[in-house]
C-alpha cells in the first residue's frame, strides 16, 4: 500500500514536471518577450501590439522558442543578434548607444549650469547699470542748453 503512494506521488512529479517543461505557451508569456522588441517593418511599433506578417511570424517563432524552453533573455539575445540593436524597444546601455542614457543627464547639468551663469549675472547688472545711467548735474546742465538751442534754431 506504501509502495502503491510512493508510485502514484513519483508519477504525479513527474508528469507536472513534464508539463511544466513541455506545456503549452500562453500569449501573455509570448507578449511578455515580445513587447520588449520592436517591429521589423514599421518603426518604433512594440512587437506585441503589431499586426503585420513579420510580427505574427516574429510572435509564432518566439512562441515556439519559449515551448523549446528557451528563457526570455534568450529569445532577445538571439533576435539583437540576428536583427541587430534596432530590434530591441529600449537602447542598449553599452557602446555608442549607451549615450542615449547619459546625454540627457549632462544636458541637464549643463542646463542648470548655464542658468545659474545668466541669474548671478543678471543679479549683478541692475547694480551696475544703475551705478551708470545716473545723470551728473553737468551732463543735464549741457543737455538743456543744446536742447534749447536746437528749438531757438528750429523757431527761426
């Protein structure tokens, strides 16, 4: 009786493992790889949401992959090398395309930077600019009497 337990628990491990190997792929896990990937024919379209021949095919073949027991990051590495980096949803960190995740944080430093230049010397200015535009009592006096001549001339 023991032994009759024993068997039937062996064989229920085995055939869960089995099918867990084995077993049919759902489309949240084929669209799980898939969304990571972009289109082939139309630009910047995610995989999983295309509905041309190449994805269907695209998805079918990821589909058979991960039945093959294949890991996901597997399945992306095989299409990058295939396909190349355009394939993938979000650049590579790594080489030239690794600027796409630097360069917006430089150009924000170099932004504020920049700011904080243009604020202290406009904060600085008024002083200045105030400091000169203010009219000696000579320069007004020399004003006013090139401007009453000027309308004395203009009367005649």
């Amino acid at each position: 009786m023991f032994a009759i337990l024993i068997g039937m628990a062996m064989s229920l491990l085995i055939v869960g493992a089995v099918a867990a190997q084995g077993g049919t792929v759902t489309d949240d896990q084929v669209n799980a790889v898939a969304k990571k990937l972009n289109c082939p024919v139309c630009e910047n379209v995610p995989l999983d949401v295309c509905e041309t021949q190449a994805c269907v095919q695209w998805r079918d073949l990821i589909r058979q992959k991960l039945a093959a027991g294949e890991k996901p990051e597997q399945i992306i590495v095989y299409f990058r090398a295939t396909y190349g980096d355009r394939v993938l949803q979000s650049p590579p960190r790594e080489g030239f395309a690794g600027l796409v995740w630097i360069l917006p944080f430089v150009g924000l430093i170099v932004g504020v930077a920049i700011l904080v230049v243009v604020l202290r010397r406009m904060a600085a200015q008024p002083a200045a600019v105030k400091a000169g535009t203010v009219a000696t009592p000579a320069a007004l006096d020399e004003y006013r009497d090139r401007l009453e001549h000027e309308l004395r001339e203009s009367d005649q």
